[in-house]
C-alpha cells in the first residue's frame, strides 16, 4: 500500500488562504504515488516521505503561485505556463493541478513542462496524461527554445525552481515570456545583496523586480524566497546566450 499524502488544511489555509478541493487532494495523492514510482528507475527526487513530499514539493511548489491561486478560472484566455527544468515536474504540475479548480480537461491553464533530461520528459508525459491534465512535455534546453520564435515571447508565467543561479534562471526565463507575463524564481535562502547584484541584470532582460516573498515552510520552517519579475519589455536577441553560458558564464 503506497503512503497516504496529509491533507494538511489548516496548513494550506493559514500560509496561502486556499485549500484543494477533493479532487485536487486525489490528484497530489497520484501525482505523489506515481513519482515513487518513477523514482525506482529515475533519479526525480529524494524527497519521498509523505510530510516531506507535502511540505518540499506540494506546499513549495504552490507557493510560488499564490497571487494566482484563486481568480484564474476568471480568465477568458488560458494562462500559458511554462516550467523549466522542471525535473519531476515541479513546480509545474502541482500548480497546474491548484490552478485547475473543476476540470482538469478544461483547465483555463495551458502547461509546458521543459527538461534537457529525455528520459523525465518521457516520464512526465505519461504521468500527466495518466492525471488527465493537459501538457507539453519539451525535452530541449532552455537556451534553444529561448531562441526559438515559437516559443519565445509565447508565455503568461515561467517558473523556474533549483536549476541554477538566480542569474542563470533569469537567462533561462525572460525571453519565453510575453511583455506583461511574469516570471517566479524559486529560491531558498536569499539576501539583500543578491537583490542587489540581480537587479541590474533583470533589467538588462527586460524585466523589473516586482515583488519578493519571504516565507517560511509550514512545518520545518525552511527558509525559501520566490523572486516575482515582470516582462516589461522585449529581451534583446542576444539572451538567451548560447547552450552552456548563462550556466557557466552568469550574467552580473
Ligand atoms: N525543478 C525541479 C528539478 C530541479 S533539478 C525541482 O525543483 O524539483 C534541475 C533540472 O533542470 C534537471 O532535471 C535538469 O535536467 C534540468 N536542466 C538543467 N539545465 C537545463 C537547461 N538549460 N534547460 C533545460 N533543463 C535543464
């Protein structure tokens, strides 16, 4: 018998005032039993408790879209979502699955998952249609789709969690978004100074800080930051530079 999830809805409801519907805490629950079981062949996480499962992936992940947590389905157009380097599929599957209240089949989200990893792409691909949720799973870089006039520009919300600098992610990210659209950078600690050192570079992109939430995880009290960046005008062709650089060579 595979580990029950917790429900946690006092938890939810305390740290991002929202709570999942049945439906949705079925969904997590088989999301959470299906990365088990794509751990056995695949290196997806190593966070596999249930609390943990719960607090570093589920809570993590929906954290960082909490200002959309809610009045999505209000929406006429669906919200272009992309994660890259999404690994497991997070943070991207879990905040489709939040931001899908009723039917996943008519979710007001349109999701692409991205991993250069083939192998989690292919595994992703399945997991999702076994969810009934609606995705593109990419296998390619982020520096190739970034340069790439079908994807570049295309989306509402990139997030972008433990793939590399700060600096990095925001080479990854800005270009894919539309003027107006806004990126989540998932970080753990974070301080003053980076905020400092990253501004400059954020607008070399295109992009302005425009929030920056300090929380602390519901039950082991971790300390993680989710950096809100909006498109404000088109990035220069130069970004993203090259497969490699902006992971070698980060912008500063
Ligand atoms: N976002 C997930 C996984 C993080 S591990 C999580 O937070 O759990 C980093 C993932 O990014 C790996 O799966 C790796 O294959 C992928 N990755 C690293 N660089 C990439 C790039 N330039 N383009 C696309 N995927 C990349």
């Amino acid at each position: 018998m595979p580990d029950t999830l917790p429900r946690h809805f006092d938890l939810w409801e305390s740290s991002l005032n929202w709570q999942p519907t049945e439906a949705q805490q079925a969904l997590f629950q088989r999301l959470y039993e299906q990365i088990l079981v794509g751990n056995q062949q695949l290196n997806l996480t190593r966070i596999t408790q249930p609390d943990d499962f719960w607090e570093k992936h589920l809570w993590d992940s929906l954290s960082g879209v909490a200002p959309w947590l809610g009045d999505v389905s209000e929406h006429d157009d669906p919200l272009r979502i992309v994660d890259i380097g999404t690994g497991g599929g997070f943070p991207g599957v879990p905040a489709a699955i939040a931001l899908s209240p009723d039917n996943l089949a008519k979710t007001p989200v349109e999701l692409t998952l991205v991993d250069s990893t083939r192998k989690k792409t292919q595994f992703l691909q399945t997991l999702c249609e076994s969810l009934g949720l609606p995705a593109i799973c990419l296998s390619t870089r982020a520096e190739k789709m970034g340069q790439d006039r079908f994807y570049r520009g295309h989306y509402d919300l990139a997030l972008i969690r433990a793939v590399g600098s700060a600096a990095t992610c925001a080479e990854y990210v800005m270009p894919l978004l539309k003027v107006g659209g806004q990126a989540v950078l998932y970080r753990g600690q974070w301080s003053t100074d980076e905020t400092e050192s990253l501004m400059p570079i954020i607008d070399l992109l295109g992009g302005e800080l425009t929030d920056l939430q300090d929380w602390k995880t519901p039950i082991t009290e971790g300390s993680r930051h989710c950096l809100f960046i909006h498109k404000e005008y088109p990035t220069p062709n130069d970004f993203p530079r090259a497969v490699g650089v902006p992971g070698k060579s980060p912008l500063t």
